[in-house]
C-alpha cells in the first residue's frame, strides 16, 4: 500500500478514535451505531444525492445524516479535507431528501499531529462552528452538535473535558516531553507557554520558528493585559521564555502538542468557569510519572470549590490563598464572587481586586498568574515571595475576610502549623480559614503544644477528614480544617466533626476516576446546618463540646470523636472470614509455622465468663500490652514467628530464635501501629520499639477461638481511625469500644490447628504430585 494510503487509513482511524471519546458511536447504524463509512453510505442511504465519490464518514443521528466527515492525510491538506466535506455536504443538501448542516475536515499524520475544522450551514453560508468566541479545534461532540442544530447560527457550548480526558492529555503530553529529553522541573513550563501562545493565536510551526513564535505569542498575550504591573509583566515573560539550550528537541514535537491540546478546545474552555489550567497540571503532576520529583502537589479542584463552598466566599469578601500554587483555590473563590456580585450590588471592578497569593516556585507562581489571567481576574495580585518574608506579612496583616490553603507536605524547615499561623494572621477578627492539610498534626504529640495555643487565640469550627487516596499517587491523609480568626475558643462552644469516606472518585488501575456515591454536597449541607445552629443528622457527622478538644494533649481528627458506623452482618462476617483466611494463608506460605500452631488453642479455661451482649472499651476485654523485641533485622532465623505492622501473612515477617522474656508463649491478638487485628494462634515474638510497636491483647475472660476472631474483626472495622500520622498507639487503641457477642459462639468440630494440619498436608500433597 501506497504511503499516503496508509497515512490517510491513520487519520480514519484517529477520527474514529476521538469520534468515540466525543460520544459517538462509531459502529454502522444496523448494529446500533452512528457511522457510515464511505463504502456503505449509499446501500444505508438510498438516494442521497451524492454521485460515485463518497466523503470518509457520514454521521447519522435518529437515521439521518448530520455530519459528513472527510480525512486527508497531511495537515497541508486541510483546505481540501473541509472543503471537499462541504462539496459533499451541498450535493446532500441540493438533492432535498436529507439536509447535513456540519461538515468536518481532518488532515495530518501521527508524528507531526492533527488538524480538525468544523463548518456549520446557516441556511445561507457555511461558516465556522464556534463556542464561547473560538472555533472548535477538535472533532465536535454529540451535544455540541445538538447544541449547534439548535442554535442554528453557528454556535454550541463547548463540551466540558471530564477526568479521564485529562489524565489522558497529561500522561500524552509527560511521554513526548519526556522523549524530547526535556528535565523534568522544566516541563510544567512548556504547558504554560504553549497554553498563553495558543490563546494569543496560532504558533508558527515552520522548522526553526517554533521556539521564537512562541515566546512572541507569549509576550504579546502578557503585554496585551492590564492585569499586570510592568514589571510582574516582564518577569512573567522572562520565566515563560523558552530557549533553545533547553528546548531543541522539543520544537520539532510541538505539533503534536498542539495537536494534544487542541483536543480539549482550549481556547473555549479557558473561557468557562473550568478550571482549565488547574485540571490539566493537576493531572500531569499526577500521572506524569516521573513528574513526582517537581515536589509539587496540586490540590484535587472539585476540593479548593468545596472549601470555598464551606466558607461560603462571596463578593463582599477579599481573599487570600498564601502558598497558591497554580491557583486553585483563587479560581474557586473568583467563581463564587462572580457568581453573587451582581445581586449584592458588588461592581465586577471591585471583584477583580479582591484577590492575593503567594508562591515561591517561579514556574508555579507563572502558572497562578495565567491561570487567573485567562479567567480576566483584574490585577492578579499573585506575588513569586515567601508569605513568610517579614515584607510579605505586613503587606497582608489583617486585610482578609476570607483564607484558603493547604500548605506544602511535610517540610522540615516551614512546617504546616506556620503556614496555618500565617493564614490566620492576615485574616480581620472573626474572618475565616479553610485549610486542607496533612492530617498528622491534628493528633501527634508534637504539634500538641500548638493545638492548645491555637485555641487560645481562634476557634475552631470543624475538622472534615478526606479519603485517604484523595492525592494519589502521593501518600498523605489530609483533613480539612475550618476556622475563625482571632476569636479564642470558648468551652461552650460546639465543634463540627466529620469524615467523608466517597469524594465522588475511586482509584481504579492505578488513577483517581470519577465514581458515584459522593458524600461531599451531604457533609457541607450539614455543616451550614451546624452554622445555622441546626441539629446535624447524618451518620458521617458529629458535634462535639469544644471542652474535648481543649484539654493539653486533646486531638483534632474527627476519628477520635466520630462513632463507629453500623456494618451489615454481612459485612462484619466478611471481616470476621478475612482473620481466619489470614491464618491459613500464613500457614501454607511460611515454610515451618503450622508446626507451631497450639493445640486446642485458645486455653483459657481458668478466666472468668465472658460478659455476653456488653459493650465496652477494649482494655475491659483484654489485657493491653506492647511488643517485646527490637528489629526483625537483629534476630537469627529460628521456629518463632516475628509478627510486625505489616499487614500480609498475619503481620508476620518470617520465624526467628526465640529470645527469653520476649515470647508470648499462649498467642494472642496482634494490632499493628495501623489498626491491623490478627489472631495468632502460635507462639510468637512482637515488634515493640518506636510509634510502629505492635500491641497484644491478652484475654481477661474465656475465649473460644470463633470469639476471639470476633473481636479481632470488629477492631479491622475500626482501622479508619488509624493512619500514618494517627497510629494505633496504647491510648488510642485503649479508647475503642467492642461489643461481646449476644451468646457464646462454639467453635466447629476441628479446631484451628486441625484446619491447619489438614491444609498443609493437602498443599504438600499437591506439590508431591
């Protein structure tokens, strides 16, 4: 096959494609779909009134044709691919029986990327199809179509990109940034230049121009705007520039960038209330893959629109986000200012003023401004400076009503707790903060000073914890912090407790997609009920007196405080498997240990009845001790099982010498330091030095195994309360609360080591074989 025959079978192929992540169903209408390939359009439509030459596709809708499509395999070629559509269109038209009113053309080939441009008759003229100001750059969805026909002047509304599209996008862009031996801190530039050039107009893409047209386009766009002052103007440019030192084996790719970005139809997108920009580098930080090492973490946008909701931001307020990165929050604020100034007599000019950010990442600090830019926010009041600078402070004392934030993870020498004392700082009395932030410091004995003083200069008002995969793929457990300024916490006072298990999206092969069942719109309506000093009536809720957490050592997490939700019995027989199933498959996985399990274990003829049916704290069931040993890594291999806060193979790590006066000789229940319960029904030694020791709890009544399986299941439905920064240590897990079962549960006529016995031997039996 001829070279262009194959290039032009590509771009066929790439229409599907994309037709198909657009809505379409690109399968024959006989078998249910939308697509007519040129062979077939005049066996489906008879009389059609073209002649022997056909367009590539003719998309049909309820059984008549509404777009025809034609492909060509050079982007050159692009004034012959729309307007042979167009032909192919007219001659459907002037023949009567059918009318198309959108024809599309698409040229290029994979290496160099794509053109598409979409036509819409009029009834007069065909003229361009158009969303928000801008021609669509990228095959047209289903309802922008629906959304043309009915218009029927030429304009839709631009089909907002979902999740998928983004990650997409990212992952696509991060691949030829990463094959053009682009550094990884540099790339996030690359996206921001090429964005701020687009919108500006097209770039150049002659061999040697792209670079120079680029920078052209970016300083001209920036220079256009009285958003900045002339010297944030200058510095903005210089940080966007591209050079060639760093940038030759990118120009020759940057047509299938913008090729990539085209898709998305940025232009009109930039010009809705999306958050374009925040979602496109949320994403490419993410799913970059080798993008971990910007040390940059974006916060998830539908959470900075949540905590602007929470704190209900309006256009009487002036806000500030003090470690902005691209934005986020700012965009969100901005939202819900445009959103009510009209209707609280607010002029637009005064809400493009209200603004202010700090950033100290140069090509972060270039990204907010843009972003806050392209949505036309006034003076982009976003400084490159440290919030902590003593200028910087003075500059934002007291002048906010409102804070958003959430502070870099984790750094040594600005910890979270300064940045949330900044926050505050440049709140007026009674204004308010919204903080995600790591979870850690609102339960760890080292920020337990600072808990105590907080409250003594403002109150809290709520503490939201969020799902523990919410910025994914970074390992972090973050809550959600609100409070008012400058107001010291009265004891009387109530504080909102909450957890939200379901933000709307799931981990799924390694990604955070978009899921049903969220909990976000029923916390926030129960804490403006909480405001309002309304009784709160949701199970993931509680409110509790602010006496609890003001006491020295008191905790903020919401799982100290919340109660434990009801588990089907379903639910907890699944959990109550699971214990068991962990036991078996530690015995067939670690060679030796099923000798070690205990004959009619557990014997614990000589305790007392258990107390069927009651309820109470943990240690009132058991004997709470701590593991005995050191390191795994200090012992010989041995017969002992070592049992650490792992959670494979019963927290088990391999058998090791028996060390005196480390052994629980009778076995017991083991915790990890994350909430893990196994029954060990063997002797073993346990990790017990530092915050990750393993606690075991020894029966203070009698106890069939089936019983203390029980017990062991209902702690795992408790290992919420436990996290990274939260740990099950001796306190805590003291304070949980079991239930004895309603009667005594006999075990089954083979005990466990028979189970045991009988499995290994069947395994040794298999592998015999």
């Amino acid at each position: 096959m001829a070279k262009s025959k194959r290039a032009e079978a590509r771009c066929r192929y790439l229409v599907r494609s994309v037709a198909t992540k657009k809505g379409w169903d690109v399968r024959h209408p006989q078998n249910g779909g939308q697509f007519l390939e040129e062979q077939e359009i005049e066996d489906y439509f008879k009389n059609s009134g073209l002649g022997k030459t056909k367009p590539d596709f003719l998309v049909c809708k309820n059984f008549q044709p509404i777009v025809v499509v034609e492909a060509k395999n050079e982007k050159s070629k692009i004034e012959n691919a729309i307007n042979e559509a167009i032909d192919y269109a007219d001659a459907i038209n002037t023949h009567g029986k059918y009318h198309v009113n959108i024809a599309v053309g698409v040229a290029g080939e994979e290496d160099n990327g794509y053109l598409f441009v979409t036509k819409f008759f009029d009834g007069k003229k065909w003229i361009d199809l158009t969303a928000r100001g801008f021609v669509l750059t990228s095959f047209p969805s289903v309802a922008e179509v629906e959304n043309a026909i009915q218009t029927n002047n030429g304009t839709t509304e631009v089909s907002i990109p979902n999740v998928s599209d983004y990650i997409v996008t990212a992952i696509d862009l991060s691949s030829i940034l990463r094959s053009a031996k682009i550094e990884a801190s540099l790339r996030p530039k690359v996206l921001g230049s090429v964005i701020t050039a687009m919108y500006q107009g097209e770039i150049d893409l002659t061999e040697g121009q792209e670079l120079a047209s680029i920078n052209q386009l970016v300083a001209a766009a920036i220079n256009s705007t009285d958003h900045f002052e002339e010297a944030k103007k200058q510095q903005l440019i210089e940080t966007l520039k591209m050079t060639e030192a760093d940038y030759s084996r990118l120009a020759p790719k940057m047509g299938k960038i913008i090729y990539i970005l085209k898709m998305l139809n940025i232009k009109s997108i930039l010009q809705t209330d999306t958050d374009f920009l925040g979602l496109l580098y949320e994403a490419f930080i993410r799913y970059g893959y080798d993008n971990n090492s910007l040390g940059i973490v974006f916060t998830p946008r539908h959470i900075t629109k949540y905590c602007a909701d929470l704190i209900d931001v309006t256009a009487k307020d002036k806000v500030i986000d003090i470690a902005c990165g691209s934005g986020g929050f700012l965009v969100a604020s901005f939202d819900r200012m445009l959103s009510t100034y009209k209707e609280m007599g607010i002029p637009h000019n005064v809400i493009r003023e209200s603004l202010y950010g700090f950033d100290t990442n140069p090509t972060v600090w270039a990204l907010a401004a843009l972003n806050m830019f392209f949505r036309g926010d006034g003076k982009s009041n976003i400084e490159n400076a440290s919030c902590f600078d003593e200028s910087s402070r003075k500059l934002v004392s007291d002048r906010f009503t409102k804070a958003l934030l959430n502070p870099p993870f984790s750094q040594e020498d600005e910890p979270e707790r300064d940045f949330i004392d900044a926050a505050m700082d440049t709140l007026q009395t009674l204004g308010l903060m919204a903080v995600v932030v790591k979870s850690g410091i609102f339960a760890d004995d080292d920020n337990s000073l600072w808990r105590n003083t907080f409250l003594k200069n403002h109150t809290l008002l709520g503490m939201i914890s969020l799902p523990g995969d919410l910025f994914y793929p970074t390992a972090v457990d973050t809550t959600i912090m609100i409070a008012q300024a400058k107001r010291p916490q009265e004891s009387t006072d109530k504080v909102f407790m909450a957890k939200i298990w379901n933000d709307g999206y799931k981990k799924l092969k390694g990604k955070r997609v978009e899921a049903s069942g969220s909990q976000l719109s029923e916390v926030l309506a129960e804490f403006k009920k909480f405001r309002a000093g309304k009784k709160t009536s949701s199970r993931l809720v509680t409110v509790i007196k602010a006496e609890d957490i003001m006491k020295v050592g008191a905790e903020f997490c919401p799982e100290q405080y919340l109660p434990q939700p009801d588990f089907p019995e379903e639910e907890q027989e699944r959990y109550r498997e699971d214990v068991v199933k962990s036991i078996l498959r530690t015995a067939v996985s670690i060679d030796d240990i099923a000798d070690e399990v205990i004959p009619n274990f557990p014997e614990l003829l000589e305790l007392p009845e258990l107390p069927y049916g009651k309820e109470y704290s943990i240690e009132k069931f058991f004997y709470v001790k701590v593991g005995k040993s050191s390191g795994e890594s200090n012992y010989n291999d041995g017969s002992c099982p070592y049992v650490s806060s792992g959670d494979p193979l019963n927290s088990i790590i391999r058998l090791v010498g028996d060390v005196d006066g480390e052994v629980f000789e009778d076995g017991a229940i083991t915790v990890t330091c994350f909430g893990r319960a196994s029954v060990q029904p063997w002797r073993f030694m346990a990790r017990g030095n530092g915050g990750s020791s393993v606690r075991v709890l020894i029966p203070k009544y009698k106890m069939t195994f089936s019983e203390l399986v029980w017990f062991a299941g209902q702690i795992n439905m408790q290992r919420w309360r436990f996290f990274y920064g939260r740990m099950a240590i001796l306190k805590r897990l003291k304070g949980i609360r079991l239930v004895a079962p309603k009667e005594k549960i006999n075990d089954t006529n083979k005990s466990i080591s028979d189970k045991v016995a009988e499995l290994s031997k069947k395994v040794t039996d298999i592998l015999g074989e």
